[in-house]
C-alpha cells in the first residue's frame, strides 16, 4: 500500500472486523436499497397483485356461472371467494419467501465473515486501499458520490448501482471518523 506524500494529510489504516450485528445492519442497507431501485423502476409489487387477483376473481365468477357451478346471484360470491384463495397463496408464498430469506441471509452473512476475515484498509487522499484475505482493490475518491451513517456504520456510496463499503464506527478513533466523513463529504461538494 503506498505512502502517503510529505504535505498531505496522513494516510491510515484500519483493520476491518465485523460483528454479527454489523453484518445485519449492512444488509438491512443493502437490501433496503435494492427494494428502492425495484420499485422505483414501477408499480412496486402490490398494484399489479391485486390487479392479477382481480382478473383471476372475475374469471373464477365467471367459469363459475357458465359451468352451472353456481347460480348468477352467487357469482358474485364465488369470485370474492376465488379472491380471497388467491391471496391466501400469495401471502403464502410470501411468508415462505421471508422464511427462506431469513436463512439465506445467515450463510451470506458467515459467507461474508470468512472472505472479509483478515481484512484491511487504508484510507488516503487519494481513495482507499483494500485488502483482504481473498483480493485486493483500490476505489478512488471519485468513485465515491456519497457517504451516509448508521448508528454501527459508515457506508461510503459507489457510483452507481454497487453496493456500499461498510466501516464500523467502533473502529474508528474520533479524528479518524471526522476525516473520513469530511474527505467524502468535501468529495461530493466539489461534483456537485
């Protein structure tokens, strides 16, 4: 990692280790972000649900009555039915979906915890130096376009839709924390 020149202000290095709750405050982050990307994109996920359930009622009604299943007076009952089963296996499969999530999210979070293990960076004027047990890598400053804070991290913004390098606070010693957040901070004034 290089050094940093005579004049500016001085590089330093900060060994990154994560705990459990870091891991699960950054992939909150994460995936509060890729939520926002999806449905800013569109309708989000709802409106086109209730859309597909309405269609699927009318065509339950509607099959209903024509097959001599049901009177027409309860057609209109067999599609209010017809609705609420289809959305009982939605939310079905939704609640599933969030029980799958939860234990997928726990390997990616052991996953993440073994390949950051070991893991470094240097911070300088220039960007930053990482380093870890799997690779190595150099973001410049300017590859940066924002920096925001939780209440256990540091996240520092790519460009673009890549997700954000997480620092712990708790690593940070005060001046180390004030540096960062003004290196970043005097970065994104001066693109503005």
């Amino acid at each position: 990692m290089p050094e940093t020149p005579i004049g500016r202000p001085p590089a330093f290095r900060i060994p990154i280790t994560y705990t459990d709750a870091e891991v699960k405050a950054y992939q909150r982050v994460v995936l509060d972000r890729q939520i926002l990307d999806a449905t800013s994109q569109g309708w989000g996920y709802w409106l086109p649900l209730i859309a597909m359930g309405g269609v699927v009622a009318l065509c339950g009604g509607l099959v209903g009555v024509t097959t001599g299943l049901v009177s027409e007076k309860e057609g209109s009952f067999l599609a209010v039915l017809v609705f609420a089963g289809f959305y009982t296996g939605a939310a079905a499969q939704l609640w599933l979906s969030k029980r799958f999530s939860a234990k997928a999210a726990q390997v990616q979070r052991r996953a993440f915890l073994v390949r950051v293990g070991e893991a470094s960076m240097l911070l300088t004027d220039r960007g930053i130096f990482m380093r870890s047990s799997t690779a190595r890598g150099f973001y410049a400053i300017s590859e940066f376009e924002r920096v925001t804070q939780t209440d256990e991290l540091v996240l520092l913004w790519l460009r673009g839709a890549r997700p954000p390098i997480a620092i712990p606070i708790r690593l940070l010693s005060r001046s180390q924390h004030e540096r960062l957040l003004s290196l970043f901070n005097d970065t994104a004034r001066a693109q503005a």
